[in-house]
C-alpha cells in the first residue's frame, strides 16, 4: 500500500485524425491511481505534459472538449475518444473548429456532427487543420461509457497572436492594435514563446462541480496562469472571489479564459468545468523577435494543462510521483504542489506539516482566499514517490518546470455523480 510502480510502455503514436486500435489498457486486482507522463522524464524533448487517468467503471457517455488554439502549422490541438465496452459504441462528436480529415473521415467545420462506433480499445482521434483553430467546447456524446482526452500536440499559453475580427475590415492583431491580419497567422510575430504539448484526460460532464478553489501554479516570475471555465448548460452564472474578473453568462459548451496569478473560488449555479494551463518561459509577453528576454519572464517551464476538481471531488488523501531518472540524467529542474485546504485544516506532505515547512528551503507560500475559508499553498517537493494527507477535504496539483518544459496533473479526485444545483 502506498507504492509506487513505473510502467514503460512502448511507442504507440497518435498522430492525424485517425480511427484505430491504438490504446493500451492498465489494469490490476486491487484499486490503483495511475498517471500518464508522456513522456515519464524530461527527455530533452523540450515538450512534455502529464495527465491524471480515472477509472473506466467512472467512464461517462457525454464529454465537452477542453484544449486550446492551434499556433503553427505542424502542431495541431486534437481531442480523443476510446471505446471501453465489450459491445460496439456508437459516438458523436459535434466540433467547434476545423479539423483535419483522415482516413474515412472527412473534415469538419465548426457545428458540424461526425458519427463513428468504436470497438473496445479503438481510439478516434480528431486534430485541428487551422491557426487559431480551438476545439475547446466541442461535444462527445456515446451510446455508453467512453474515455477522452483533450490537448495539443503543443499550444501557447498565453495566446497572444490572435487577429481581432471584430467589426468590418481592414482587421488587426489584436496584440499591437496596429498590424493588419486577416487570420491569426498574419500575427505570429507576437507569439509568446513556446509552445508545449498538452493532454489531460477529461472528466464527464456527471463529474463537474458548481464550486472549484483555483490555486495558481508556483510563481517564476511576472507571468500569470491562463484559466478557462466551461459551462454545460445555458444561461450558467459565475462568479469569482475575490472579485477578480467578471464572467459573462455562459451557455452550454461556452467558455471563457482569463489569465490571473491570483488565488481564487469560484462558484457556478450550474456545473462548470475548470481548466488551469502554465504560462510559457518568455511569458507574460511576446518580446519579439522569439527568444527575447526581458526581466520578469517566468524564466523556465512552458504551457502545460491540468483541470481542475470541483470541491465536491476533494479527497483527504493522495499518493502521486514526481518524476526523475537521476540515474540516466534525466529530470524537472524543479517540482512543485499547489494545495487547497480548508482554512482550519492540517494538511501534511509526508510526514512533515505543510504550514511548518521553511519558506525559503522549501520555497513555501501560504496565502488565505480572501472572501472565503479557503487557503492555498505552494511548497516545493523532491523528485520521487509522495503521499498528502489533509484532516479536511483538499486538492493537490502537481507540476515542474524546466528550461522550456513543464508537466502538470490534478493528484487525484473522488468521482461521484450529478452535482447538485445551486439555489
């Protein structure tokens, strides 16, 4: 109990829009909590992401997308849907951007419907075919249970190249407000430096939560975390506190980003889904030309994409990894957890309380929520095999940085069903 267990798994690529057996199945003869890094270490691939992977008896029929915009060319964002059943399972999808056709499967524009069965173990895997093409929101619905994943091959964070069509032409980057564009490509000069590849798999709808504490990331230096939120039903209010920034009224698979490096609660009458992507190294800015440091960039690290767990999930107990090779020289230059407790709560990493831990030896920072009973932590961990443990619910997010890379993954969360709406 309380192990840990690293599990090589070969090469299997997922690469275009595709429908094959491609997926590889984890099981064991007791309950475990697995993670996926991909890949494990830093392997000087200069783009990695890690995501928590839930288990298929919680696997739900309805799924909205969460990614982000496609940057370049070659590096698409994707969503994918695997059959888990014995019994053939018919799928839906209904995407919000353009994406790519693949062998028997056409391409598709915003609204339009695919539909497809997948056997056990088939994945169906659809990719963007645009810059600025942004499959957040798209819909996954299944005549039974199927796992998704959402992310990109790498993407920016924050998005910093878009070209404003807003009103009639003649359109401008809406960086500079100066430079003419007609598509986000005509801004790729105010990219904000790197891209990162991004996956997480995503929670069912069934899962979601009218109430999340969002704990941003570890700070490296001026740049701020890039937070969506994604509502499942229309006409869904939300508010954060303290009062960050106002979010408009969404509808069903609408969304809304924006970028803080402030702790925060937010609250929804209706289930909302909560993502938290790290900024980029050269963030918060573009600082063109690329590669152009200017004091107060974060310094290290890249985008990387963790969801968020609604209150209503927290567990009082987690084991998670954060991973190395030391042996190989293969390692995060650092790791970090950023917690969520209840004010009054003892939370403890190990055998050593969070709250009493050095500030300066173990980079800690405790902040209380102000508006709320919540308080959030960052505190930075060992390479290695972890365990926390909280007297009152909590959450844990786990993430590194090193030059140009970064990982991150929620540690865990309780699955029940259907939240209750708020009054």
């Amino acid at each position: 109990p309380n192990g840990i267990a690293i599990v090589p798994l070969p090469q299997r690529d997922v690469n275009g829009t595709v429908q094959d057996r491609l997926a590889f199945r984890v099981g064991a003869n007791l309950p475990i909590t697995v993670y996926q890094f991909n890949p494990l270490q830093n392997e000087q691939v200069f783009s990695t992401d890690a995501s928590l992977l839930l288990p298929t008896d919680t696997a739900g029929d309805k799924y909205y997308v969460m990614t982000r915009e496609q940057t370049f060319d070659l590096l698409k964002g994707y969503f994918t849907v695997i059959g888990i059943t014995d019994e053939p399972t018919l799928v839906t999808v209904r995407v919000t951007a353009r994406t790519l056709a693949g062998p028997g499967i056409p391409e598709l524009y915003p609204d339009d419907e695919y539909m497809t069965v997948l056997g056990r173990y088939e994945v169906l895997n659809i990719e963007t075919n645009e810059i600025g093409a942004d499959l957040t929101g798209s819909l996954i619905t299944a005549s039974g249970p199927v796992v998704a994943f959402g992310g990109s091959e790498a993407a920016n964070a924050p998005y910093t190249s878009r070209c404003d069509r807003t009103g009639p032409p003649p359109w401008r980057c809406a960086w500079d407000g100066v430079k003419e564009c007609t598509t986000d490509a005509d801004c790729s000069s105010f990219i904000t430096c790197c891209a990162d590849h991004l996956e997480e798999q995503l929670f069912p709808v069934a899962a979601w939560g009218n109430e999340y504490v969002g704990v941003r990331s570890m700070p490296r230096g001026n740049e701020l975390d890039v937070w969506r939120v994604m509502a499942g039903s229309d006409d869904t209010q939300v508010v954060v506190q303290p009062p960050l920034v106002q979010i408009p009224v969404l509808d069903e698979g609408r969304w809304f980003e924006f970028e803080t490096g402030e702790d925060f609660l937010l609250v929804a009458d209706k289930p909302v889904l909560l993502a938290q992507f790290l900024a980029a190294e050269h963030a918060p800015n573009p600082n063109p030309p690329l590669v152009n440091y200017v004091d107060g960039d974060a310094g290290t690290g890249d985008p990387a994409m963790m969801l968020a767990v609604p209150t209503r999930q927290f567990l009082d107990k987690y084991v998670f990894l954060a991973p190395a090779d030391v042996s190989a020289n293969k390692f995060y230059e650092k790791h970090y957890v950023s917690i969520a407790a209840p004010a009054g709560a003892s939370v403890r990493l190990g055998v050593q309380e969070v709250g009493l831990m050095d500030p300066l030896v173990d980079e800690l920072q405790v902040r209380d929520i102000p508006g709320t009973t919540w308080r959030a932590y960052r505190v930075r961990i060992a390479a290695g095999f972890h365990t926390l443990a909280c007297t009152q619910p909590c959450s844990v997010m786990v993430h590194g940085y090193d030059q140009y890379v970064s990982y991150g993954y929620p540690g865990g969360l309780g699955l029940e069903d259907e939240p209750q709406p708020v009054e």
